[in-house]
C-alpha cells in the first residue's frame, strides 16, 4: 500500500459517474487470453466444428445465466450478448474456417474479429457491441481451452479496480462489498461499463487517461462528481476525504417523490426503459412516469417485423403499470447502424449519418403505421398518458410529416427527438408544429463534436457538458418557453446530477434517466433554485470547453468541494 503520509499526489482527469466518492487501493483486471495460435488442426473438420458448437452453446447458457442473476437492464444487455454466441452467421464462418484446417480455437477468434472490425465500421449502435463480442470470443475460446475466461478478479478484501473497459456480462456481476469504485482508460458517459455502473450506483471515472499506468496496491482516492482520480494521496487529503464521507453519511435522505428545486419549481423525474419488466423497480425508486422508451428492443431479435397485435400486447403491459402517468415512446430508431433486414440492411459507408431513425420508417411507412396504431389500441386500453415522438428529426417537414401520421392514427400527443444540431437550431419552428420535444444528448454531444461515442481516442469529445452542446440544448428550451411546449432530456445527461440543474437552468421542463439515478438527481434538484439554475447555465455557456464548465459550475455550487478540499491539503 502507498505510503499517504509524506510526498504530494497527482492526478487523473476523466469523466465521472455520479456523485459518489471512495478511496482504496488498486487491483488491476487480468489480460485478456493470448490470441490463439494459427496451426492446422490435428482432429478432422467434424469433431472441431463439435468443439466449436459446443463452446458457443456453452458460452451463450453461462451469459444468460449471468444476466438472470443480474436482473434489470443488465439482463437486457447481457441476453443480447448471449444471441451473439448463437448468431447463425457467425457460426457458418467459424465452420468455414475450420473448414481450410483451423482449429476451433482459431477459427472463432478469427471470426469473431472480422464481425468486430465490421461492427466497429459501422459505428453507432452496432458499433456499441464490439466490446460485447469480445468478451464473448474470449469466453467462447476461453470453454474451448478448459480455462477461466479473463474477468474481474476475486480477492478477499475491498479494492478499486481498473481496467481499459468492462464488458457487461463483468459489470453487472461486480461484487459491491468488494469492488470500492471503478476506473477505466476507455469509454465515455454513454459506454455500457458507465450506465451499468450508474444503475448499480458504482463509485467510477470513465475515460480517465493514464489509468492503464496504475499499478496494484496504490492507493487512490476517486470522485465521481468531479472524475478526478488522486494518485497516492497525502494524510490531509485522506483526513479531508474522510470528513466529506463523514458529512455524507450524516446528510438527512431526500424522501422519494416528485422532483422539484428548492423554490418548488416543478421537475418531473421520469425514467428510461427498454421493457415493462424495469417498470416496478422504477417505480419503487420515484419514477413520475417513462420519458424514453425505446421500442427498437422489440424488433431487434425478430426475423420479421411484429405484428399490431403482437406490439400491442407489451404496450398495454407497460401503459397498465404506468396507469395515470405520462409515458414517452419513442417510434422505432433504427436503420443501417442497428440493421433489421425487413427495414433497411443495405451497407452504408458511414451509417451514422445515413437512412437511419425516421428517415429509415419514412422509406418503410407499413412498418411505421403499425407501431403507431398498436400504440394507438394499447392507448385505448388503458389509461396513461401516452406521448409518441420520433427520433432523429433533421428538418420542419420531416416534423410535420410524423406529427400528421400520429394523429392521424389516434395518437393524441405527437413530439420529436432533437439529436442533430440541425433540428436544435430550428426548435421554434419544428416546435410550432411538435407538441413536445425530447433531447437525446448522447447523439446530439456526438453530432456536435463529431466524435464517435465509442472511441476511446476521443472520448473527451463526447461530453454533455461541452458548452457548444449546452448552447444547442438552449435554444431548445428558449424555443419551448416561448411556444409554452415541454422540452425533455432524455440522454445520459440527465443522470449527472449537477449537469441536471443546468440542464433546467437552460430551459428543461422535465429530466428522463436511467431508475438509479434519480435518488442523486432528486437530491441535488432540491438544493437549488430556478434562479441558481440559469446562473449555473451562463457559468456554463461562457466556458471554453467541457472541463472548464463543470469546474465553474462545480465551484459555484459547493464553495468548498472534495476535490478543493484536496487540492488544498497538499
């Protein structure tokens, strides 16, 4: 362990999840298993096309058995995970490379890397899973050899662990009576590894450079609400971080209920679901409603389009557990980024940028039309209050087009996703027509900076807190003041609870999260006011980059912070 009595500490900036803090020593994930050799197969083609089947059933059953046990949005995704073990696709050209004399173990890591370096092309959503699939060519690989597939260690007592990412079959199994908090070189706000870390309320710093350097036994002391990692603190820092856990612990709890600011304004807290299943844990944790639910989860596995009926049924499911509260349904997003060969699977050079969202439902209206009138009839039978908004809105016809169609249909209620600065910068027109508008800040910080949100080497870039994205994210809400329209956040960068206050300050009526998030959110919500909020807004949109916004807004809020508070003992 790090002698913190003498010498002075540095530092390690990166992007923080929360507001949590803790302090420990270092344990850093294994390496991933050595790539395996390229020898001809000593057995015939058949008994390692077995072997292959074998090790991917395997692999798949031991990832769904995680994800039971795991429950909650990291079911959705670690089941996502296991269809990739099974992917027919996949399977073929593994057989097809034992096929030239490979060995099993070969063939699947040779097949499962040309699927990632494909996935990773195409960016966006499907460029989300190349970190899934390379867990799961190591555990499939991993099955294959008789070893322990590379995972998060198991010592007996509590450390910070460090890693360049997560997947999410590690995360959402992470034992939270061990693992202290969370440090990766990798990702950003929107990576897998942050929001299972968010809803698991796992003390971490994302994308923090450097982290790779660390070394076992350091002690480290990481604050979330900052993302500043200090490295072999000093004993006044030590004593200092103690204190504020001290003050924490002794905080009074903010009772669930309705969001609001401490002058009593108003803030709706809704939540982020991919399913009904989430609904009564969302509940139990204050939820006022569902302001994002992403519908492409029923399309994505399906071989074919479901039908009204079938689309019918998991509405009313939802709609009937949020009776009397606004619900947010989001109409399919997806196109080339998250291909459905029934929408739209021609390859595109740059998917991000191509028919995806409502360009790809206006070049397939049936498939539209059904949603919305499944959504219609499960409207019908029951009795939330049913909102439907289309995602990636670029332009005023296009606005007037899906708003038309929904009412037309029997959708009351007919709003927009701004997630391109295109539909931000003309929100008081696309607003005359939209009865709402929703901002996705995750693709919108990415359409602003041009920054894909899955690189690492530009994970800096993909910050809500930029102020160029803030000024777009205000124009939004000008545009909805002005008309007397609500304007919603619904991206990650509603869970980040000071960013949520200046989310508010400029113009947000309502704040959409992932359910664990909105204890942190509803607390700090409660601390300040309106006024605070548009002067924490200015404080934000005069700075030069994302760093200097949340440092200015950071010192405005709390005068004597954690991380002050440290820098002040060395």
């Amino acid at each position: 362990m790090t002698d913190t009595s003498t010498g002075t500490s540095t530092t390690l900036q990166g992007v923080g999840i929360g507001r949590g803090l803790a302090v420990g020593t270092i344990l850093r994930m294994p390496d991933p298993l050595p790539e395996p050799a390229d020898v001809t197969s000593s057995l015939t083609a058949d008994a390692e096309k077995v072997r292959a089947a074998g090790a991917l059933a395997a692999a798949a059953a031991d990832i769904r058995l995680r994800g039971d046990r795991a429950g909650g949005s990291a079911k959705d995704v670690l089941d996502a995970q296991a269809f990739m073990a099974e992917d027919p696709t996949l399977k073929s050209d593994v057989d097809a490379r034992i096929e030239t004399g490979k060995t099993a173990e070969r063939a699947v890591f040779e097949a499962f890397a040309a699927f990632r370096d494909l996935l990773v092309s195409m960016g966006g959503y499907m460029g989300e899973r190349a970190t899934d699939l390379d867990d799961v060519s190591q555990r499939v690989v991993a099955h294959l050899q008789s070893v322990a597939a590379p995972g998060v260690p198991t010592p007996d007592y509590p450390f910070v662990l460090v890693a360049r990412d997560l997947a999410p079959a590690d995360t959402a199994l992470l034992d939270l009576d061990r693992v202290l908090a969370l440090i990766t070189s990798d990702g950003g706000p929107t990576s897998h590894t942050a929001i299972l870390a968010r809803e698991k309320s796992i003390v971490a710093v994302v994308g923090a450079r450097g982290a790779l350097a660390l070394s076992d036994g350091e002690t480290v002391i990481v604050d979330a609400s900052t993302g500043v990692v200090t490295v072999a603190p000093t004993a006044d820092q030590m004593a200092a971080v103690e204190q504020t856990l001290a003050d924490r612990a002794a905080a009074p709890e903010v009772a669930v209920g309705p969001g609001a600011l401490a002058d009593g304004t108003k803030i709706p807290l809704l939540a982020n679901l991919g399913s009904a299943d989430g609904a009564a844990n969302a509940l139990e944790l204050g939820a006022e409603g569902v302001g994002l639910f992403r519908t492409e989860f029923l399309f994505l596995d399906a071989e074919k389009a479901p039908t009204v009926e079938e689309q019918q049924v998991k509405y009313t499911a939802l709609l009937t557990a949020f009776e009397g509260k606004k619900v947010v349904v989001r109409a399919l997003d997806a196109g080339a980024d998250k291909p459905l060969h029934f929408l739209n699977d021609e390859p595109e050079e740059n998917p991000a940028l191509g028919l995806r969202g409502l360009r790809a439902l206006r070049a397939n209206e049936p498939i539209l039309r059904d949603q919305l009138t499944a959504l219609a009839n499960a409207d019908r039978a029951t009795n939330a209050e049913v909102w439907v908004m289309a995602p990636m809105v670029s332009t005023v016809e296009e606005t007037r087009y899906f708003t038309t169609l929904a009412r037309e249909l029997g959708l009351k209620t007919a709003g927009v996703m701004v997630e391109v600065p295109a539909s931000a910068l003309l929100a008081d027109r696309i607003l005359a027509d939209a009865d709402f508008a929703s901002i996705g800040t995750n693709d919108l910080t990415q359409y602003t900076l041009a920054a894909d949100r899955l690189l690492g080497s530009v994970a800096s870039f993909q910050d809500p807190w930029h102020p160029a994205v803030l000024r777009l994210v205000g124009e939004v809400g000008k545009a909805g003041a002005a008309l007397g329209k609500p304007v919603g956040i619904c991206g990650e960068a509603a869970a980040d609870p000071l960013l949520a206050v200046v989310l508010v300050g400029l113009g947000a009526t309502s704040l959409s999260m992932s359910p664990a998030a909105l204890k942190d959110v509803r607390a700090e919500l409660a601390r300040f006011t309106l006024d605070q909020a548009k002067e924490f807004a200015e404080l934000a949109l005069s700075a030069n980059s994302a760093v200097e916004a949340r440092v200015a807004v950071l010192a405005a809020a709390t005068p004597i912070t954690t991380s002050q508070k440290l820098e002040k003992s060395e």
